[in-house]
C-alpha cells in the first residue's frame, strides 16, 4: 500500500504545473506601426519631447485646482468607479475559490450509528441493538490535477481578475474626462450667458434709442419692430443658457456623485487653467498600454487558459479519498489504543462517449476566436480615437485663429453699418444684419475654444491617461 501511495505522489508532482492550454502569443496589433501623416496632423515630435500619458497622473494634467477638487469628488463618490472596484473585489475573490480546488479540501468528521437487528435477521435468532462510533480525519473527492484541467481554470479566473482591474483604471479614466469635459461645456455655457446679456444690453440700448426716434417721428415703425426682435431674441438666449447651465450643474453633479459647490463652478473658458501638452510619439505600440486593451488581452489569455480545460476533459480524470481516525462500539473508547482506521480510495473515471465533451471543446475554441477579435476591434478603435485627437490637433489652432479673424471682421462691419444708419446713408436692416453676424461669429468662437480644450481631455483618454 505505501508504495502505490508513493508511486501516486510521485506522478502528481512530475504532472504538477502541466496544461493543455495552446500557448499564447500576442497577436500583431492590425494597424499600422505610426500614426498617419499628413495637413490635418501635426508634425511628429522627436522622442525626447513625448509625453507619456499613461505616466502622467492626473493632478499633473488638470492643473486647474477647482476641476480638481471635483475631480476628487467623482473618484471617492462616482457610483459607476465604485461599482467597478467592487467588480474586481468579487472577481479576486471568484479567484480565490477557483484556485482554491488545486489543494485537497481536508476535514475532521465523526459519526454515531446505532442499528436494531430483528430476531429474524441473526443466526442466534435473538434481537440485539449494534452502536459504533467513529472520528475521521480525511479528504473526500480530491481531483488530483494531472492534465491541468484545474490550473487552465484557475489561470482563466486569474486573467478574468487582472481584466476587471484594468476595466476599473479604463472606468476611472473615462470618469476624469467626462468630469473635465463636463466642467469645460459648463464654462463655455457660462461665457454664452454673458455674450446673451452683454448681447441684451446693448440691443435695448439700441431700441431705446429707436423708439426715441420713433416717437419723434425720425424713424418707421418696421426699424422699431426690428430692434424689438433683436431684444425678444437676446432674451430667449439669455433664458435658454440660464436653463443649460443648470442642466450642466446636474450633469456635473452626477458625475461627481454629490452636489458640486458653487464656489468650485467655472466663470468662463477663460478662467479655466491650460492643460498639459501630450503627444503619443512616433510609434502606435503605446496604444498596448491602454487599459481597456490590456483588459482584452487579457480576456483573450482567459480564452486560451479555457481550452487548455477543454482539452485536459479528454483525458482520465483521478479522484482521492481518503481518511484515517478511529472506531469503536464505544464512545468512551473511542480514542484508545487499538482502534485506529484507515482508508484509501483512489478513483479513475475515463471518457469514452461524452458529447458534451466535444461541444465544450469547440466553444472554448469559438469563444477564443471571439476574445481575439475583440481584441483586435478594441485596438482598431483606439487607433481610431488616437488618430481623430490627432486630426483635431492638427487642424483646430488655425481655425481658431480664422474664427477670431471673422469675429474681428464682424465687429468693424457692425461698427460701420451703425456708422453709416446713424449717418442716414444705410437702413437699419444692414445693422441687424451686421448684429447676426457678429453675434454667431462670437458663440462660434466660444465653440471652437470649447472644442480645442475638450479634444485636450480627450487626448489625455485615449492615450490612457496616469490614475
């Protein structure tokens, strides 16, 4: 007996760490190695001059120390971040249990059985009561792991872990750009308002001054209905941005998983402080690093991990039972001498027709073909990402600067329109006229502005931006 205990022993430890699980080697990433080139993007900096996104905590990006303090508020009170760190609690602890099932599972156990046998069932054909005690020290069922079908399990369960951490980074880096994001459309809400009314003023400044005209008979009642539309017209917007930056506060709110002070609100785009200038380098290997792809490669290892079990349920598999203690037909002596016990049960169960078996084979072989081509998806739409930032960064200086040209350009006509129906040269329609232009030219600017800092934001996501 103690040598096929030992010969046992000794196959579990030249079999132990083995797996049938294919080898796993990163697939290519199916984009191109550099970023693309051309007018719309900007000229590729040297290597000494990259910013590593990934390496750059956030507090060193959002320089801008209310936007800061929201941002703290969304990290300890975000419903959604805090869903995904307990995400990864559970699958820690999933973990945990899976790998748990590598070791035997040892218990202590007693049993009491008292029986009554009839006079009709003894040889000496009198009744008498049996009583037997037992305390055991044993392992029921241990599957002894020799294809690795146990370890391909547990490395699934581990890769399934390591995901869900990366998702939390992913989910926390997305949390920090939309709070940016959400400040940044709340500052540029509030600079909209005050265009609307310092828009509002100078309108009934301007019809004050044309109903006085009117009254004096000086000008026609259309220039009058004119100004008057101007008026209705700066009003509403002064309503409708009113209206939106209380939107954006509730947004803002949400985001940050409580009510947002309001000596942390934004006065315009103006007061919100320049983020920090990043740039991905020459090469698209950094995308790599991004979380939410490092968090698919690792559900395509789980994937591989999971045919490696597939495979290893092809093979006999070894269940140990075993227990030693001691028996007695007396509680009392149940633990002296003589009365000692031992059991040994091995068990080899060996597949011969099991349907189930190959189905389960060809689904961990289709859900590996799943997990690598959402592998390759979740790269082709960070490249995507990275190359749009890069566009918009390329191209959104000069359109500023065009958009302030045309603001200028809209300035000196409504200054001249005015000039000239002051003058009784033009009518009061080119003012107005003069007055739309420069008032779209003006929120149009804001928009740009507002467009220029939120692509910011958003080269500090999709770079994957420091925690």
């Amino acid at each position: 007996m103690k040598q096929i205990i030992v010969f046992i022993l000794g196959i579990i430890l030249c079999f132990n760490g083995c797996t049938m699980a294919p080898k796993y080697r990163r697939p290519k990433a199916p984009v191109p190695g550099n970023w693309p080139t051309g007018a719309s993007y900007p000229q590729m900096q040297a290597a000494t001059k990259v910013l590593d996104a990934m390496e750059l905590k956030w507090q060193d990006f959002f320089t801008d120390q209310k936007l800061q303090k929201i941002i703290q508020m969304s990290l300890k009170n975000n419903r959604d971040l805090r869903l995904a760190a307990l995400n990864v609690e559970r699958a820690r602890a999933l973990y945990g249990i899976q790998e748990a099932e590598l070791f035997p599972v040892v218990d202590a156990e007693g049993n009491m059985i008292k029986q009554r046998y009839s006079s009709d069932s003894t040889l000496s054909g009198q009744s008498y009561i049996e009583k037997q005690y037992s305390a055991d020290l044993g392992i029921t069922a241990w599957e002894v792991d020799l294809f690795g079908r146990i370890r391909s399990l547990t490395k699934q369960a581990l890769e399934e872990y390591l995901s869900s951490q990366e998702t939390r980074r992913s989910t926390q880096i997305a949390l920090i750009s939309e709070v940016a994001m959400a400040y940044l459309v709340m500052a540029a809400d509030q600079e909209k308002l005050g265009l609307a009314q310092s828009t509002l003023k100078a309108q009934e400044k301007a019809y004050d001054l044309i109903l006085r005209q009117h009254k004096a008979k000086i000008v026609n009642e259309i220039d009058l209905r004119r100004a008057q539309t101007q008026v209705d017209t700066a009003k509403g917007d002064v309503v409708r941005y009113t209206q939106q930056i209380a939107q954006d506060k509730n947004a803002l709110d949400l985001l940050a998983g409580s009510s947002v002070p309001e000596d942390l609100l934004p006065a315009n785009l103006a007061s919100v402080k320049p983020f920090v200038d990043i740039f991905p380098g020459l090469s698209s290997e950094v995308l790599l690093k991004r979380p939410d792809i490092v968090s698919a490669e690792h559900q395509l290892k789980g994937a591989y991990a999971n045919i490696g079990a597939a495979r290893a349920a092809f093979f006999p598999g070894i269940s140990i039972t075993t227990a030693v203690g001691s028996v007695s037909n007396q509680f009392s002596g149940l633990f002296s001498g003589g009365k000692g016990a031992w059991s040994f049960a091995p068990q080899i169960v060996m597949p011969i027709f099991d349907a189930r078996i190959w189905a389960a084979y060809r689904v961990s072989n289709a859900d590996q073909k799943i997990a690598l081509t959402q592998y390759e998806k979740t790269i082709q739409t960070a490249f995507k990402e990275v190359a749009n930032v890069l566009a918009v960064q390329g191209t959104v200086n000069e359109q500023i600067r065009v958009q302030e040209s045309m603001v200028n350009s809209a300035e000196r006509v409504y200054y001249l329109s005015r000039k000239r129906y002051v003058n009784g040269i033009d009518s009061y329609l080119s003012v107005l006229d003069a007055q739309r232009s420069l008032y779209s030219a003006q929120k149009e600017l804001i928009i740009m502005q507002l467009f220029k800092l939120i692509n910011e934001v958003r080269a500090y996501a999709v770079l994957g931006g420091g925690a």
